[in-house]
C-alpha cells in the first residue's frame, strides 16, 4: 500500500511538472507574439534574408538569418563567456554554390553576480557569406537554413528551427536592389551591429607589445563621446586573455587606451595560426558602436 502510494504522489508529481512545462511554454508563446511555431523553439525564432532581391552570378553576398528572442531570454555570442555556447548555422546549398563562416554583430554583455557572459536579446543578425557559381542554369534557387542555439534566462534550453528562402537568379545586365541601402529594412540595421574593423576606424590603433615581460595587446583610438568603454576577447586557439572576462578603457580626454596581458601557448592553437581577436564595445546596447580586432602574433 505505501508502495502504491508513493508511485501515485510521483506520477502526480511528474503530470504537474509537464503541466506546469507547457504552461511556461504557452505563455512564453503569447509574450512573443506567435499562435503556432511547429518547427522552432517557442523562444526563439528564425528567418532569412539575402542582401540582394536575386541572386547575381559570380558575386558573394551575405545571407542574413534573424533570430528574434522572446522577452527576458538571451542567446550568445561566438564566445559565451563564462557559460553558454555559440549558435550553429548549417546551409543547404544548391549545387556550386560555397559558404563562408559567420560575421558576428557586436555582443551585448549581460553581467550577474557570479559569471559575465556575451550574447544578444531580443533581435540579432547573423551573416553568412555566400559565394554564388559563375553559371547557373536554373532561373531561381531556394536556400535551406538549420540553425541550433541555447537560450537562456533563469533556467537554460537547447532549441533548433529550419527555414529557407528562394531567390531569383539575376540575368546578365540586370539591375539588382539591395537591402543593405534600405535603412529602415532588418537587413540593413543588422549591417549596423557589424563592428567596424580597426584598419577601417579612425585614429584606431591595434598593437602587439611587452608590457611587464608578457606579450600584450594595447588598443587606443578616439572615444567618440563614449564612457564606458570595454575590450572582450574572442576565442582564438593557443592564446588567451589574461584581462578578465572583459578589459576596461582608460579614458584620457578624448582618447581611451585599452592594455590585454595574454598568455600564448602554440601547443593549444589545434593547428591554426596563432592571433588575437576581440571588440572593443562603446557602451552596452545592441546599437552602440564597436571595433572588431584581430592581429596574427608570430610564435
């Protein structure tokens, strides 16, 4: 009888806890705005979007893919930070055609008392460039998407979702619009999130020094009326950044010096080059400028 009763309070337990799971989920759905989501997370949402209205022949254009994220709720960053992992995009490609690897838009860094971590919330980007064959026979193309992510808020869950878009192939001659030039367009304002590269940004200066016999990264450039000013590092095999999870600016006037101390071990690179990347952030909302860094260091 006590046997029976205990199987009876878990099977109770275990009918309220999937209650209680879907409940969670249905209200997360309505906080988002959707009825129905067969294919997706109910968090998290995916669509895609191509630079151009057709496909141009030869040319390599990005492919944007949007994840809009319900309220509260975050996604991450190429590094994570102290917890976390990054999303993974794989593409169905038609026939010729070549991916390029992710251009992340600049991280937002969400801080508790017991971890830092980088990542997006609400809505963010991802780009992927797409190299298009010099010959394509066929007048349009569909492009697959399958993306997985973890997103995360009091709790953490692993979601994945699939779509796709089709395009038609330019003729030769052809103009073609693009959505990069439409700054009220999703494309154009995930664009916007891209850092700037520090080559590209200016009086930026990005160098590799000794600083109290350890190798160092030192960037300094004008603060462009920002206060808050942080470097992060991303993941690069066989060198780390001793600076913490993010490093802080020192401001003089109207320029900020940034000075990462970093540990390089060419025995961790798995093969790769040895380098240094990270961006320096101007302030903490998804639209505030950034400045992408990487520079090769010679083991």
């Amino acid at each position: 009888m006590i046997r029976m009763i205990r199987m009876i309070r878990a099977t109770s337990f275990c009918l309220a806890f999937v209650a209680a799971f879907h409940a969670f989920a249905s209200e997360a759905q309505a906080q988002f705005g959707l009825d129905t989501q067969p294919e997706a997370d109910p968090l998290v949402r995916i669509d895609a979007t191509f630079a151009t209205k057709a496909v141009v022949p030869g040319s390599t254009q990005f492919l944007g893919v949007r994840f809009r994220i319900a309220p509260k709720w975050h996604i991450y960053w190429s590094n994570p930070g102290d917890s976390g992992s990054e999303p993974r995009i794989n593409l169905d490609l038609p026939e010729g055609f070549k991916a390029g690897p992710i251009v992340w838009p600049r991280p937002v860094v969400h801080t508790t008392e017991w971890e830092t971590t980088f990542g997006y919330h609400e809505e963010t980007m991802l780009f992927i460039p797409v190299t298009a064959p010099a010959i394509i026979k066929d007048p349009s193309v569909r492009i697959g998407v399958k993306a997985e992510w973890l997103v995360c808020d009091q709790m953490c869950l692993m979601g994945a979702g699939t779509t796709s878009i089709e395009l038609p192939v330019a003729k030769a001659g052809e103009s073609v619009s693009s959505l990069k030039d439409d700054p009220r367009s999703a494309f154009a304002k995930g664009l916007a999130c891209i850092p700037v590269p520090f080559q590209k940004a200016t009086g930026t200066i990005a160098r590799l020094e000794m600083a109290d016999g350890r190798m160092a990264l030192e960037v300094t450039g004008p603060t462009g009326g920002s206060e808050k000013i942080v470097f992060v590092p991303d993941l690069t095999p066989g060198v780390a950044s001793l600076g913490g999870a993010t490093t802080p600016a020192t401001i003089s006037g109207d320029r900020y010096r940034i000075l990462v101390p970093l540990e390089v071990n060419p025995d961790n690179a798995l093969g790769k080059p040895l380098e240094v990347a990270g961006v320096v952030l101007f302030g903490n909302e998804r639209q505030d400028p950034a400045v992408s860094i990487r520079l090769p260091i010679k083991p």
